[in-house]
C-alpha cells in the first residue's frame, strides 16, 4: 500500500481553479521530484498535502484513510509527514537547538534530555552540531535551512515534503543542502520535493512529475522524464532549462 495516496485534488482560490485533478502515489523510499515553471500548481499541491491549504476537491489518504476526516489529528499527521519551507521558518527567539527539540517535546512528548539527544544526532547528520547555541540570526541562508531540514528530521517522520528548498538561497549555499537532501535519499527517506534543481531532479529522483497550469502533464522515471519525454510542454520546458 502507498504512504500517501493523492486522488483527483482539486484546489480553487475563489473562481481560479488552480489544481486539476491531481492523483498520483506515494510509495515507501520513494525521492519525488514535482517540475514545471513557477505559478504552475506545485507547491499549492505540496500545501494541500500538509493541509495547509484545504483541498477543494478530491482527497488524500495517509497509509488508506483520509486526512480530510474530521477526527484525524493534524499536529499528530504534520509530524509524520514533516514540512521544510523556502524561507526556512525557524523560531528567530531561540538557539538552533531549542528550535530542534520545540516539536518533539510539545508534540511527540519527549523529555528535555531525549529530545535535546534527538536534536543532537540529527543536527550532527546535516553537519550543524557545532552551532547548536546559535541563533538563526548568527547563521548563513545554507545553514538555516539545513537546521530546519534537521528539526524536521528529529519527528523522524514518514515523508517529509520539501517546498523549494533552496530558491531562497545564496548559488554557493545552494550545493550544501542539496548535497544534505542527496543523502536523506541515499538513506532511503520518503520524500517529495518541489524543485528547481534540474541536476537534483534527474540524479536523485526515483520519479519525477511536471506540472503546468495546475494539471500534471507528465510523469515517469528521470530517465523517461529527462531523455524521451512524450509530451510537447515538457519537452518546451526542460529545453528552456537547459539552455540556461
């Protein structure tokens, strides 16, 4: 069975129906990669996922059952399929640590030790343990979000959705967390990632979709995706990547 099961998602804002029937799966390990130019549905589509954007129509089901019931819980659902943002969101008020052990404690229920512990291994995995008592105001762009890559990580989820997670970088911060990303892959995480990052796309992905005006034109292996795609608008825009 699929992790996540996305069905016919429909998303309107107002009269502007920005997500077409949306359906694909997720299965475990998988590294999804969604393309297409910007405006074009893809990180609505990543929202809806993490509820935070209600779909409109269609549904979305978690190991068989529907998030969209009334009864599932969502700080439960948020930390087994976690969230890394553009612009990072991490606490400006707190150290790198405290913004590691916030979720764990307040919603796994750790105590401060494990969860200080927790934060400790997984800041050590995105290479940030020795900033630990910084704040993010004394870091680079490339080190914030690898520390919200690990705050995301220490609720040890089950997917963790990643919403362009180097647009707002700096080019020389940008090898640093994609070369973090690479590795959660080769470690076997789920993930689904929102991208510009052609070379990421085609290297690390196990699947790819391109999106364009809110429908999914096309999806398929990186190899299928990036050397015979069958579609004229996929073929338009990877020639236009590409050029670059």
């Amino acid at each position: 069975m699929s992790i996540i099961e996305v069905s016919h998602l429909k998303k309107f804002f107002g009269e502007n129906e920005v997500l077409h029937d949306i359906s694909f799966s997720v299965n475990q390990g998988d590294v999804i990669s969604v393309i297409g130019s910007s405006g074009s549905g893809k990180s609505t589509m990543l929202r809806c996922i993490n509820l935070l954007e209600t779909p409109t129509d269609g549904d979305i089901l978690f190991h068989g059952k529907s998030i969209l019931e009334k009864e599932v819980k969502l700080t439960e659902y948020r930390s087994k399929v976690t969230m890394v943002f553009q612009n990072f969101n991490l606490f400006n008020n707190m150290t790198v640590l405290g913004n590691c052990t916030v979720g764990t404690r307040k919603v796994l229920g750790l105590s401060k030790e494990e969860a200080e512990q927790r934060a400790e291994k997984y800041l050590s995995k995105v290479g940030m343990l020795a900033y630990k008592n910084a704040k993010p105001s004394q870091i680079s762009g490339g080190q914030k979000q690898r520390v919200a890559i690990a705050r995301a990580l220490c609720m040890e989820p089950e997917v963790i959705l990643f919403d362009e997670p180097t647009s707002a970088l700096d080019p020389e911060m940008v090898g640093e967390v994609l070369n973090v990303m690479k590795n959660l892959a080769s470690d076997g995480l789920t993930m689904i990632v929102v991208t510009h990052e052609m070379a990421f796309a085609r290297d690390v992905s196990s699947k790819v979709i391109f999106m364009d005006k809110g429908y999914i034109e096309e999806e398929g292996s990186p190899d299928i995706i990036f050397n015979s795609p069958e579609k004229e608008r996929t073929k338009e825009f990877l020639s236009r990547y590409f050029e670059q």
